[in-house]
C-alpha cells in the first residue's frame, strides 16, 4: 500500500481540523489491516513539524503499535545490505523488521 504526506500534527489546535490528519493515517492503517497487505510504503512526510508535539508523538505510535506489532510474518526481502546505513557502535540491524527482539 501506498501512502503519502499524511502531515500529522498540521493545524491540530484548529477545533474543527485538529485530528484530520492523525484521523487520516488511522484509516491508512486500518485498511492495510483489512486488505491484509504486506507492507506500506510511507512516501512524503508522516509528521508536519520536524519536532512533533508530544500529543501527535503519542498517538501515532499508539496507532502503529496497534495496528503494526504482532506475530504475522513479515512476508517482504529488502535486497540490499541490512547493515547500510546502521549506526556505528550499535548492535542492532538498521532494518527493523529483522530485529529478533522486535517481533
């Protein structure tokens, strides 16, 4: 599944619009739970501000706990190097899906 520019956080003061966008992703994930797909590719920017507030953090990752964590197998191979791109003195893949203690 592809999705784009959820935004997240972008005029979350506004009364009327405030959870458009995290209403928005939360039916991107839902979807990809009913049609049971392998995998979302999250092209443009999930978060509206680079620093988001702690409340679109929360929900967010509450989402994605709900919607993404589990005992499915991942069914998808990335084909370049899991280690490109991993962070020097750490032992944990870059991938994350690869990490043993994630899933």
């Amino acid at each position: 599944m592809l999705a784009t520019d959820c935004h997240i956080g972008v005029h979350e003061r506004d009364p009327v619009r405030g959870q458009d966008s995290i209403n928005t992703f939360k039916e991107v994930l839902q979807l990809a739970s009913k049609y049971d797909v392998d995998m979302i590719l999250m092209a443009g920017d999930l978060f509206h501000e680079n620093r988001p507030s702690r409340e679109s953090l929360y929900q967010t990752i509450s989402l994605l706990r709900e919607h993404t964590l589990g005992d499915k197998p991942v069914s998808i191979e990335l084909l370049s190097d899991p280690n490109d791109g991993k962070a020097a003195g750490y032992g944990f893949p870059a991938i994350n899906y690869e990490d043993p203690n994630l899933n």
